[in-house]
C-alpha cells in the first residue's frame, strides 16, 4: 500500500476500516497485536550496576582510583596502619560520588517516566461510530482521527476531508511556513515528504483549519519515527563542566608522572635505595592530585540539583546543572504545557440590554438564544462523564458548548433540530 498516492478508496480498503464509522472492536485488538503501540521505541534502559560503574569514566576519578592503588601498595610496604587512612578514604571518596550519581539519576529518570505518561498526547478518533479522546499511543492504522488548529497529528494519516488544513511541518521538511493539505490533491508515487498535500504526520502541528483523516502508520513506521530510529545510535555528548573537568584530570596526571619520574631520577642519583626512593616518589605524585576535588563537585552540583528541584525542574545528569547555569533564554511552549488549554464563557451581550450579563447555570432567556445561535456554529463538543468535564475541539468553541450545556442546550440536540446544510471555512483575511 502507498498511503499517500494510492486512490483514497483503496486506502481505506486495504486497511480494513470504515471511512464513517472507523474501526470495531476486533478489528482494533488485531491490528494492536500486529503493529504494537503508537509510541516511538524508547532506548533499552540500563542496569543499576552498569550505572554504578559508567561513574568511573571520569578521568580525575581514574587518577583518583590508581592514587589510591599505588598508596595502598605504599601503606603495606611501611606496614604502618596509619598509612591506610589515605587510600581508604579516596576510595571511599571515588564510591559515595559514583552512588550519589547513579542516585540522581535514578531519581531524574523516575520524574521523567511520570511526566511523559503525565504529557502523553491524546488524539480525537471515531470508532464503532462514536466520537472519543484516547490516548495518542492507543491508535492503530484504520483509526479516522479528527484534527483542527491546535492539534499535534498522532500518527501519519491520509486525509478524507479537509477544510482550509495548514500543517508546520517544519521537523520533518524544515520549511518555516506552514503546508497547505487538501484531500483532494493526487499525489504522485515517490513524492518527497513535503510535496505529500494529502496526508498529515505525526509530531507536526495544524496550524489552520479542520480534517478528518484515517491514520496509515503508527510508531516506529512513522516518518518521526524513521527520524527517531536514526538518533538512536547517536552519543551522549559530554558537558562543559564534565571536559574541563577531564582536561584538569590529564593535566594533574601527566604533573604527577612528570613529578614522580623526576623525584625518582634524583634520587637514583644521590644513590638513595631504589625501592626507598620509588616509594617516595609515588607518594609525592598521590599527594600532588586533589583527591577531595570530585567530592566537592559532585555536593555543589547536588545542592544546585535540590535547588532546581524545588522549582520544579528536574535534571537529569549532575555535570548539567552548570550547563543550565550558563542559560540565559528558555523557550517553552505554553498551551496545554503551562496551561490547560481550555477557557470558561463569563459574560455576554444580549441584543436590548445595556449592560453585559454575568453567563452562569441559570442565564436569562436572551442569553440561552445567544448560546444557542453560538453554539450551532461551533465544531467543539462537551459533556460530563463520573463527575469529570470532556471538552474535545477547540478550546474557544467547547468554552460556547459547555456554557449552552449548563443551561440545558446540548449540541446534539440542536443539531438534530437544526441540521448543518453547508459551511464556509473560517478566513484570516475576512476574520469570519
């Protein structure tokens, strides 16, 4: 099947669904069991005791590990117990850094796991007949998904009808304006991602208008997804902090050889016991490194991380508390991130009245005309399911929907009383 080149009709036809009232039942659960969850492979997760030790890539925490190694040898060649003390407590210092690591990273992963189930998208889809919100990860192909301005796309999908449709496809095409879609355009076989003006793709955003599609991939087989798969095999790079960190360890560790090495032929020369004086020599090289250094840095950017979390952000490695130390802008999005994305009717006009009147449960006559005229206008729907409200379109138009509803005037109702004939699509240059 080719989603985007093959006659509509045979799309729907090969993925089994229904152009009106979508998938069943048992069609869902099979197409679930054939292509999985509509969500892009996560990376395998390592094990607590492959964390543990990755703590030990870090070059001064090397050094640190043969200071302590060559000290030990030193303190059982004097034999003397408190020459034990060092190499116990740089070891002891190397342990609690690597655990306070795996422990913050640990806990990072953990808020994580909850604020992607938390910012899960959600998709509107039509199954067994019955508009419904579910779960972005939910969907299969032969889905039909409703989409309008606001919307992220869930899944690649072929569009069936479409009213003035913009999507920002700018993630897969790097276009900056948004794509004109019409269900109506033929496309022809191997098009480039960008020239496809039937179809929309998960992680893009509608920009303008309204559609109603029928999703053709999910998951890794999306166009996001073949991106995602890509960036699998890419490193994590390292941090500011963590290179200057590693460049201070190499440059401690060729001193200290340097230092070592010339104590050593010194002493060879004013004919010192060789074992005597190599034995002096490693000393002075251990004493040379900073073996409280890891230490420090790792409780300064553990109380930068505490800090940060009580206002709510959550890092999730140490050494990238002093990268977001050096931020000076943070771009976020804010509707439906920092807001919920909805909006409540206050007050309204009503033809005759001087004043604007306060639009509550119990709204007067006029008002209850004006809601009704509104609200035939509107796209949105709203009710209440155990005691929770469903607002599913946009937000301006569930806000109309839901005030009519508290009043008593459901849209269903007024759409059977009154049945939509035609509709021009809202303009930007007629602001109607």
């Amino acid at each position: 099947m080719n989603p985007y080149a093959d006659p509509l009709p045979s799309v729907v036809e090969q993925l089994g669904t229904d152009a009106v009232r979508g998938l069943n039942d048992a069609q869902i659960e099979r197409s679930r069991a054939e292509y999985g969850r509509n969500e892009l492979r996560a990376q395998k997760k390592k094990t607590l005791l492959a964390r543990f030790f990755e703590q030990f890539k870090d070059a001064m925490i090397l050094i640190l590990i043969v200071a302590a190694i060559i000290s030990f040898a030193v303190a059982v060649s004097s034999g003397e117990a408190h020459e034990f003390f060092e190499p116990a407590l740089i070891l002891a210092i190397v342990i609690l850094n690597a655990i306070l690591g795996v422990l913050q990273e640990s806990k990072a992963e953990r808020a994580m796991d909850a604020l992607r189930s938390l910012s899960a998208p959600h998709a509107r889809a039509v199954r067994n007949g019955r508009e419904a919100v579910l779960d972005a990860a939910e969907l299969v192909p032969g889905d039909l998904i409703l989409v309008e301005a606001g919307d992220f796309v869930p899944a690649d999908a072929r569009l069936i009808e479409s009213a003035s449709l913009k999507s920002e496809e700018s993630a897969l095409t790097g276009e900056s304006v948004p794509a004109e879609k019409d269900a109506r355009a033929v496309v022809q076989d191997g098009a480039s991602v960008g020239d496809r003006l039937n179809m929309i793709h998960a992680g893009c955003s509608i920009t303008y208008g309204r559609a109603r599609a029928v999703v053709t991939a999910t998951g890794m087989k999306t166009e996001m997804g073949k991106i995602a798969d890509l960036l699998e095999g890419a490193e994590d790079t390292a941090t500011p902090l963590q290179l200057k960190l590693a460049k201070l360890g190499k440059t401690l560790g060729f001193v200290a050889i340097a230092a070592c090495a010339v104590i050593f032929v010194i002493g060879l020369l004013n004919r010192i016991p060789v074992l005597e004086i190599f034995m002096t020599s490693v000393s002075l090289a251990v004493s040379a490194i900073p073996e409280g250094l890891p230490a420090i840095v790792t409780i300064v950017l553990s109380i930068g991380i505490q800090r940060m979390a009580k206002r709510n952000a959550i890092i999730r490695r140490l050494p990238a508390v002093e990268t977001l130390g050096s931020a000076s802008v943070i771009c976020s999005d804010k509707t439906g991130t920092l807001t919920q994305n909805r909006m409540t009717l206050v007050r309204g006009y009503v033809v005759g009245e001087q004043d604007a009147e306060d639009i509550t449960d119990a709204a007067s006559e006029g008002m209850k005309k004006l809601l009704s005229y509104a609200t035939l206008c509107c796209d949105g729907s709203f009710e209440i399911e155990n005691g929770k409200e469903k607002h599913i379109g946009d937000p301006t138009e569930t806000a109309i929907v839901a005030a009519a509803y508290k009043n008593g005037i459901t849209k269903a109702a007024l759409n059977r009383k009154y049945p939509r004939l035609a509709e021009v699509p809202f303009d930007s240059d007629r602001k109607l």
